[in-house]
C-alpha cells in the first residue's frame, strides 16, 4: 500500500509495523512488549475498542494512534486533514477495518485533547519500551506527516515533533534525517522563501 512504500515496511504482516510481535525489517528483534498492567486509562479505552485483534497487537495500534493525535494537536487543533492521514494511517499500518480505525483515531484524539499534559510521555514510553527502532522510526516519520498534512509544519508543531523523538529514544541523527523529508514543509521555511531576494528554486 502507498503508506507501507512511503515508510519503507516490507508487506510482511509478521515483520512490519503492523505486527510488534514480529522481527524488524533490519533483522533486529524488537524490544519486549510491555506488561498489560502497565498500559495507560487512554491506551485501555482504545484497547477496548478492537476486542477481536490479539492483545500486542491492540496495545501497538492504541499507543500509536495516541502519539499520531498528540502530533496533530500540537497547535492545540485538529484538522480534518490531520484526522483523514491518521484514520488511513491506523487503517494501513494497524492491519484492522476502515470503520475501527475513524473509531480508534477519535477516542484517541478526544483522549489527547482531555489528558495529553498526563499522558502524552506515559503512552510514548510505552511505545519506546515495546517496540523495534524501525518501528519508532515509522512512526515518528508518520507523526511527520500528519503535521505536514496541512501543507506546513508549524513552530508549536516542530517543537512537538522534536520531543517525540527525543521520548522515543531516537538520536539527532535520525531525526534529521526524518526532518530532511519534509524541509519545504516547514512553515519557517517557506516564511523565510517568500521573502524579497530569496533564492529561488533550481
């Protein structure tokens, strides 16, 4: 699928994001899955909600799409844009029905909007402890482009995006890299090239 290619996930169920319990597409094994007791109120309401899908799997899917929502609500709303690319991300990479992911994406967003100041580490540190690096990868270059949804990438979202990583215990390197993905995105940027005299491109 066009999530999977932009990503870089293999269409391996057992060995892509959509299945925690599976080895990376580098080879490294993941790290272990955290206990359930240590799951968070927003990650058990999400939980619930996909009853049919095996436990990790459930957990996976809830953590990720709470980071997605708290890197849409950066600026403190969510546009329908930003709520579109979450529902078709959850969608594609959580392996579960369309209508599950719209309901999974708005607990998830409502959740974030009501308890992200609580919560937001505590559901990212779940994640970092229960995932491979190519995992927390994914994801964050998803949070990426949830912000760029819009067409620009805000300071407050920039900011966010920033931390994220650093909960994910991903390094300057990596997140540099992500960052050089979407550069026109930024809306700093494209301040700065709408400016009299700016270089133009090419």
């Amino acid at each position: 699928m066009v999530l999977r290619r932009f990503l870089g996930l293999r269409d391996d169920r057992s060995r892509d994001a959509g299945d925690p319990s599976g080895a990376s597409p580098s080879g490294r094994a993941p790290r272990p899955a955290a206990p359930a007791d240590a799951d968070t109120t927003t990650v058990r309401r999400i939980v619930s909600a996909m009853e049919a899908l095996p436990d990790d799997q459930r957990r996976y899917v809830a953590a990720f799409a709470y980071i997605l929502g708290r890197a849409a609500h950066a600026d403190l709303r969510t546009t329908d844009e930003e709520r579109a690319l979450m529902e078709r991300t959850v969608w594609e990479l959580g392996g579960i029905p369309e209508a599950q992911a719209v309901l999974v994406v708005e607990i998830a967003r409502s959740q974030n909007e009501l308890y992200g100041g609580t919560e937001d580490y505590l559901v990212t540190r779940q994640f970092r402890e229960s995932t491979s690096e190519d995992q927390r990868l994914a994801l964050l270059r998803c949070c990426f482009a949830i912000g760029a949804a819009e067409g620009s990438i805000s300071a407050e979202e920039s900011a966010e995006l920033n931390q994220i990583a650093k909960e994910l215990d991903l390094g300057d390197e990596q997140l540099n890299a992500i960052r050089a993905e979407f550069t026109d995105r930024f809306e700093a940027v494209q301040r700065m090239r709408r400016l009299p005299g700016a270089a133009s491109d090419g």
